[in-house]
C-alpha cells in the first residue's frame, strides 16, 4: 500500500498556517506495509487456550471469557500455533522465538514497503526499528542490514521502550531526520510480537487483558526527504508533529521486568487519563495551526482498545464514525502495539484515500503516560 506524506520545514510552535495554506513539500512517506505473524485465530478460539495457560486448573474463566469479549477483537494472529506458547518455559526460549519470527516479519515488512515505494535497499540511509516486546544485541536492524542488501554506511537507530505510541513518535522523527537531510530516504521499522509476552500462569487483570487484546505483526514506513519529494509523489502533507508527557502518570503503562520476561502493565485508570488531559495540548495543537476538531476529515488513531477509543471520541466530541479505521482495524488484528497506527493509516491510502484537501491527526498514546501528535494534511 503505498501513501505520501509530505511537511512543511517551515512549521513551528510559533507558526499558525491559514487552513487553506498549501504547505512545501519537505517529507514524502512513500509506502507503508504491514505484514501480520502467521498463525490466525478467531478470537472465540483463543480464549479457553489462553485460559489454559494464564489460570489455574480447575479456575473460574468468567472474567476472561468477558475481556475476551468485551475488546472487540475478532480475529488475531500469533507468532507462533497457539499450542507452542506452554512449551516456551522461559524468558530466554520467548525472546529466541521474538528474534527469529521478529527478522521474517521485519525483512518481510521492508522489502515490502521499499518494493511498493519503487526503491532498492541501497536507497536507505537511516533505519529506525522500534520493538517493545524483546530485546536483542546485535539489534534487529543490525541483523536485517544484510539479509535485506542496506548500505554499509546504512545509519541506524535501534528503539525500545515507546510501546504503542511508538508509530507516531516514529514518523515524527522521521520527519525531523528529513528536515534536515532533505535528500536521504528514512525506514521506521515497527515490530512487535504482544503474544510471546503473555505470562504463564498469571492470573492478574493486567495480563489477562493483554491476553485478550493484542496481536502479533510489524509494519514498516518509507519516508523520503525534500529532494527526493520534487521528484514525484502525492498523498497527505505533514503540517506539523507534537509530543505530550502527563505528569504523575508512569505508573499506567509499561513493563514490570523479571526472570520470566516482560509482566504488563496496564492500569485501569488509562481511559479516564485519556478523558482529563487529551483534549486540552491536542486542541492547542490543531489551534497554533488554525484548527479545531471539526477541521480534521480524517482520524487515524492508534486503537488502543475500545473504552481508549470511547474515551477519544467523547473528549474531542467526535462523530460516532470518527474513528471507526481503528476500530476495524483492532476488530481484525487485535492491539499491536506500535504497528497498530501504521496498520491503521494504512487503510486511508491508495484507492480509499481522502479527498484532497482533507485535513487529518495521526495520533497515539503510550508509556509515559504521553501522547504524539502528527498533523496531516492529504
């Protein structure tokens, strides 16, 4: 699937462009695409194994049966058959499993989206590969360099710690890289296995509603500079980016981390969060530029689960079909994590992209607790 984004190098904090305002050219996106783990599950299929693995025997599943209901998912995939995930044992087993599904994935991803974009490995000077779901030393964009043919002198930025909101954070530094390399092409890479987190025996609401919620997948963004943008290209412009910490908040999100791995942590407290402190930086945003909510056509949001994207909607006051992309795309494939919002803006492009003009907000929220804004323009 291939999109354009293209930025203005002029854009400020201090700088409110009128609406209307054609902005220059400085980052072209040139192609997303995002490759989904192997193994597809109908949701109704997955709750009793995962019952299996998180409870004890002989437990009462009405909870779970209930979050497995209640995310809206209908379908997920997994890095591996669901039967494999008892037989991991430890975290040393589930993190080999994420580094070799995570390398098929990733190279899968951007051969793909360099292949839809019309360009050769060779073209890529920068690959930022963002996970939060394992960890690896060489990283796995070391690892891909020369599976993929990249440059030697390829630059690259291995990222981990920016869990969900990483997709935007990513295609916000993308966009500064660019600004001030105007000829070099930019690769955000996103891989996240959710599933190979999932803690045996584990009876807490937090990790049962990670073993409801999130899927497996990587998806991958090509981004290319004022340059090589001259050259041809359409789709949506990127105004200007924000991002947003929230005081008093880290404890909402992230990773205990131990002998067995990655324990999550998701407070129930997030959409309420989302409720008080969204709406006030995001609306001074869209106002530096001229804007409000009701200017913005299209919403790509990062599906956080449903009582996030409840929570968005009655905060910003959106139309109740506002932020229906993400509610498909969470229906399909589950939460995951940082490709969610690539997998996302990924539907508003080629023949289902808006009509030119159309203003959007690329948004997604994270561990921090924050948020990070990019505001388009197609």
């Amino acid at each position: 699937m291939r999109v354009s984004v293209i930025t203005d190098a002029a854009a400020s904090p201090s700088a409110a462009p009128h609406p209307s305002a054609a902005p220059l050219a400085a980052t072209t996106v040139a192609a997303v695409h995002t490759v989904l783990a192997p193994h597809r599950y109908a949701q109704d299929d997955l709750t009793e194994p995962i019952g299996d693995l998180c409870l004890a025997p002989g437990a009462d599943r009405a909870l779970l049966r209930r979050l497995h209901v209640s995310t809206g998912v209908r379908t997920r995939h997994l890095a591996l058959p669901i039967e494999r995930y008892a037989g991991l044992g430890d975290f040393g087993r589930s993190n080999d499993a994420w580094i070799a599904a995570g390398l098929d994935l990733g190279g899968e991803a951007v051969a793909g989206a360099l292949r839809e974009a019309g360009l050769e490995p060779a073209d890529v000077d920068l690959l930022v590969c963002n996970s939060v779901t394992g960890v690896a030393t060489p990283s796995l964009d070391a690892r891909l360099a020369g599976r993929l043919g990249l440059r030697p002198d390829v630059k690259r930025l291995p990222v981990f710690g920016l869990g969900c909101v990483a997709g935007a954070a990513g295609l916000a530094r993308l966009h500064d890289y660019l600004r001030g390399h105007p000829d070099d092409t930019a690769v955000l890479l996103t891989v996240e296995l959710c599933s190979l987190t999932l803690q045996r025996g584990d009876d807490s609401h937090a990790n049962l509603v990670a073993g409801a919620l999130f899927g497996d997948g990587a998806a991958a963004l090509v981004a290319r500079g004022r340059a090589a943008a001259e050259r041809g290209g359409s789709g949506p412009t990127v105004i200007a980016t924000r991002s947003h910490l929230y005081p008093a908040t880290g404890h909402l999100m992230g990773w205990d981390i131990g002998a067995s791995g990655f324990r999550v942590v998701i407070d129930a407290g997030i959409p309420r969060t989302v409720r008080d402190h969204l709406g006030r930086p995001l609306r001074a945003f869209l106002a530096e530029h001229g804007l409000t909510t009701d200017d913005i056509g299209t919403w790509v949001c990062h599906p956080g689960g449903p009582k996030v994207l409840s929570a968005v909607t009655d905060v910003l006051g959106l139309p109740d079909d506002a932020l229906d992309s993400a509610r498909r795309s969470l229906a399909t494939v589950g939460n995951l994590s940082s490709a969610s919002v690539l997998h996302v803006l990924q539907s508003h492009c080629g023949p289902r992209r808006p009509e030119p003009g159309t203003w959007g907000l690329l948004m997604a929220m994270g561990p921090g607790f924050c948020s990070e804004f990019v505001l388009l323009r197609w």
